[in-house]
C-alpha cells in the first residue's frame, strides 16, 4: 500500500549541535558558553576557571540570524 501523501510545507529540521550550542533566555537574547573548558586548565587560575560557567549573550546581527534559522525550535 503507498504511502499517503502530505499535504502543505515542509517540515522544519533542527541543527542539533546548533541546538546543543546556543541557548535562549527569557527575554528572548541568544546566548552561549565559553570555549576553553575542556582540557589544559591546570595553569590557568580559579578566577578564570569560574568565568568560564557563565554564559555569554551573543553579539552581531549575522550570528543571531544564523542561529535562528538553524534552530527555528530554539526555546
């Protein structure tokens, strides 16, 4: 039996690693997290290391726009 077939536009997909990157907040700005966290922290010092846990609200119009239409579903 064929399969029936859908009606209207298609459905939107999110990018993933996209998603997983940026985040939004409640008053709508995009933000994100610093890189750097991974390895090699042994040197720097724990004021540093701290600043690292915050996030970052993403500055440029073409970044905000590029996030946003690769993660339409992005709350």
């Amino acid at each position: 039996m064929p399969r029936k077939q859908k009606e209207g536009k298609y459905k939107l997909k999110t990018h993933k690693a996209t998603s997983k990157r940026f985040g939004v907040t409640g008053s709508g700005k995009i933000v994100r997290t610093k890189g750097g966290k991974a390895h090699l922290r042994r040197k720097t010092s724990k004021r540093v290391k701290a600043l690292f846990a915050e996030m970052v609200s993403v500055k440029g119009r073409g970044i905000i726009k590029r996030v946003r239409r690769l993660a339409p579903n992005l709350k």
